[in-house]
C-alpha cells in the first residue's frame, strides 16, 4: 500500500463560551486537518491543534511545515511503516508536537481501517468507555456554582476546576462547591500559577472535601517542585504542562516527583509517543490521565481510541470540543451522561469529510 494523495485544510474554531486559565483567556483555535489517501483507497485523517503556550507551534509554523515538508515526505510512503516515518519526520520539522500527533492519527486511521477495526482495539483494546471531566474555566464563585449545576444537571459527574491566580478564591471557591454539590468528584487544576507553599496552603484548607487531584500547581522546571507538593501533602499530584516528552516522565518517574501525568497527543506528538510515556509511567506505578486542549472532535477521538487501549489509563479530560460551534466533524463517539464511547466504525470512526 502507498500513500498517493495529501492535502489539508485549516479550520478557525470559535469557542461559545471563553474561559480564563492562570496565563491567558481562550475564545478560539486553529486545527489543522490532514487527509492521507492510498492507492488502496482507503482514507486516513488527522489534526493538529497548535497552541503556542503547550505545543511551541503557531498556526502558520504547522501550515508551513504541512507544505514544506509533510506532504512531499509521505507521499509514495507506505503507511504501514509508522515509526520510520514518525522518525524520519522528526528530523524534518523544528516544531512538531501537534504537527507530528496530525501525521501518527492519520496514519493510525488508515492501518486500523485496513484491519477494519476501531483504532482503541487495533491499539490493545483494554475498555470500551471512560468517563470525561468537564472544565470550568477561572469564574467568580457565583457563575462557577452556576455552570457547575448545569454540567451536572446535563448528567457529568466530575468536574475539573481551573484555577491558580488567587489561592483565596480558588479554596472558597472548591469548599462552596462540595457544599452545594456534595455528590460530584472534583478535581483541580492550578495551571502553574502556585508557589510550593500556596499549594500546600491549598491542599491543608481542602483536604477534607476530597480533591481526587491536584494537576499541576507549580510553574514547570525539572519537576523539583511538583515533588515537594508531593512529599508535604496526601494528595495526588499530576504533572501537565511538565510531560512534553519521554524524558520528561523518565525524569519525573525516576525521581518519584508526581503520582500521575496528563499525556495530551498534541503535547506529546501522538499516539505513538503517548504509548511510550505511559508505558514509563505505568513501570513507575504513576496513574494516566488523557487529556485534551482546544481540539475538534477529530482530535478528542484520537485521545479517546488512546485511553480506552491501555489499563494504566485511569482518567480522561477530554471536553475540548464541547463549546466548539464550527466543529465539522460530527458522530465520531458518544458523550453520555459525562461518559465517552466510541462507535463501532473503523480507525478513528470517520466516515465522510
């Protein structure tokens, strides 16, 4: 089988609702979506979200690197040999986290495809649902209470709390919550915006209401600082912006600095790599979240298929397409009651684009 034919389109996702984290506010995205054709007409496709703050990518680096180089190195490539291509691709590109996730998605496609199955069984096939997190933005603590009983009035039962730029609201704002909604899971996301001392000060005002995590509060460096968090409180703490590559959990792991991490496929360059972290973390006894960023549906698929392939994927956060109002793909899986699954179509459940 050979790839013949590759081309892109650049889709602007505008979000209905913008929310603020610890270093910026977010009221859109731009995804790039990869089509790979085979002589063998079988179709396979990818996404790119670059985000600057967590894939080092812009938008136009991704298009660029898509003309330049993507598309004149696979052409004539059998698909099938992923890893020399992922690899070969790695030279090729200066920036290429979200880039490469795109070409290992698209790739993926078109093999499970081949062996006409969902892409989370050609992958292992572990589970056949996960439940979701759904992400409330920086709010005062009237609007968070407000969204908070919406998401659960639509059927969510864990809600990830962002937070990281005032200690004082963010712990009367996680207090007010179990007290309003005592039944939910709640978990929280500092997004770096802490010091050691204000996540300890957080985890010690909290602790009695049974945070599941606490993802992430320190600003990233070599971890050090995740793992006095670690050490000075009874709360499981997940590094995020800290796992860009395998070294990067290799370190955290070695050094026993988080209890968990939070692979994202555009953070990491793809499934591929994904499957390499978690297989470090998991020797390590460190449980996996799969998280997502502003991604269409296309991009939470691939995350999806990803945490239902492996048991020492305990967790999804993967809610980034819910506020999309342009996304064009649609019926890739089912969201139910704050549970994700998968169709039965096979690869990533594309049918039609």
């Amino acid at each position: 089988m050979k790839i013949t034919k590759v081309s892109y389109e650049r889709i602007e996702l505008s979000l209905s609702s913008p929310y603020t984290i610890a270093y910026e506010t977010v009221s859109g995205a731009t995804n790039f979506i990869l089509k790979v054709e085979t002589d063998k007409g079988l179709v396979g496709y990818g996404c790119a979200a670059p985000e600057p703050m967590v894939t080092q990518e812009t938008p136009n680096e991704v298009e660029q690197n898509i003309k330049t180089n993507i598309i004149p190195f696979l052409l004539g490539r059998n698909p099938f040999m992923l890893s020399e291509t992922l690899e070969g691709l790695k030279t090729l590109l200066s920036v290429k986290s979200s880039a490469l996730a795109m070409v290992d998605m698209a790739l993926l496609d078109i093999v499970s495809k081949k062996m006409e199955v969902p892409l989370y069984q050609f992958l292992g096939g572990y589970r056949n649902s996960i439940p979701t997190s759904i992400t409330i933005g920086i709010l005062p603590l009237e609007e968070t209470l407000k969204i908070a009983s919406e998401y659960v009035a639509q059927g969510f039962f864990i809600l990830k709390i962002k937070g990281g730029l005032s200690l004082e609201n963010d712990i009367e704002k996680m207090i007010c919550l179990h007290k309003k909604i005592p039944n939910i899971q709640l978990r929280f996301d500092g997004n770096q915006g802490y010091s050691v001392d204000d996540a300890i000060a957080f985890f010690e005002a909290t602790k009695d209401i049974g945070i599941q995590f606490l993802e992430q509060p320190t600003k990233v460096g070599n971890g050090e600082k995740l793992g006095l968090v670690s050490q000075k409180t009874n709360i499981p703490v997940m590094a995020d912006e800290g796992i860009k590559s395998l070294q990067d959990v290799f370190r955290l792991a070695q050094n026993n600095f988080v209890d968990m991490i939070n692979i994202k496929l555009m953070k990491v360059g793809g499934i591929v790599e994904g499957m390499h972290i978690n297989s470090v973390a998991k020797s390590a006894n460190i449980e996996v979240m799969v998280g997502c960023i502003d991604e269409c549906r296309l991009g939470i698929s691939a995350g999806l298929h990803f945490a239902l392939s492996r048991p020492n994927i305990k967790y999804a956060d993967l809610d980034g397409h819910l506020d999309m109002i342009n996304d064009p793909f649609k019926n890739l899986f089912k969201l139910e009651k704050g549970i994700l699954y998968p169709t039965k179509n096979p690869g990533l459940g594309v049918i039609n684009f």
